[in-house]
C-alpha cells in the first residue's frame, strides 16, 4: 500500500477518481501520518455559500485512511468503521491542508486524528475515526 501511496505522490499513477473528482492531492505520507491539499473553490459550496461540510468530512476521510494505509503489512488491509467530524469555522474560497496521524495502532483497531487548516493556518475543522484491520480473506480485493 505504500508503494501505491508514494507512485501517487510522485506522479507516476494516478490519484483515485474521488480525488480528482473533489480535487485534493496527496502530498506526504510516512509513518502513520498523511497530508492532503485541496484548493477550494464555488464547486465545492453548499446553498448557503460556504464549503460543504461533506468536502471537508472528505478530505479527512482521505488523510485519515493513508495515515494509517501507511501503517498495514504485507497482506492487509483497512476499513473505517466510524468517524466524526467537528466544523469550527466556514470556509470559502482558500487552499486547505489537511494533516493526520494515527494515534493509537493495535492489532485489530487504531485511532487516526486529523485537523484541516485554511491558507492561514485557522483551524477549521478536525476529526478522528477508528480503523479496523483486515487480514486473510477479509483484505483480499480492498
């Protein structure tokens, strides 16, 4: 998984379809922990004219997860099996880095944080997930 993680980063694959699709690149990955960026723009606003809650939740998501990809051997694999989200300030239009650590990795379970900061550095939102790993049959085709 880190191989793929890394091609990602360097450009020699292609980032996954949501990524395009909501725009964020991967810009670091090593040792539990994961740095997106998203450039925001009116796309990505809800009816009342700010982000949408859903792009950040996203954008967590994402970190989160190749945070702790970063963390699985040979033959594992991941799934979230929660996550939630606090939304502290409204965004516009802005770059956004979202930055993740995992902060618990047992064998079964880990607790992965992360905090997405607007181009100057306020806090705007920050959530954490649980991550449960797979192995045998259970990681085959994820």
């Amino acid at each position: 998984m880190r191989d793929v993680i890394n091609k990602m980063i360097s450009g020699e694959i292609p980032h996954p379809t949501v990524a395009r699709l909501v725009g964020f690149k991967v810009l670091s990955c090593k040792d539990g922990t994961a740095k997106l960026s998203l450039q925001t723009t009116q796309n990505h606003y809800n009816p009342m004219g700010t982000v949408h809650g859903g792009i950040l939740c996203d954008i967590a998501d994402a970190a989160m997860g190749i945070a702790f990809a970063s963390t699985l051997e040979e033959g594992e694999s991941f799934t979230t099996i929660d996550l939630q989200m606090s939304y502290l300030r409204p965004v516009w239009v802005t770059t956004l880095m979202a930055s993740a650590k995992v902060i618990k990795r047992g064998r079964t379970i880990g607790l992965v944080e992360c905090e997405i900061m607007d181009a100057n550095e306020k806090l705007v939102a920050k959530g954490n997930s649980n991550c449960m790993v797979l192995r045998g049959e259970e990681a085959k085709g994820r």
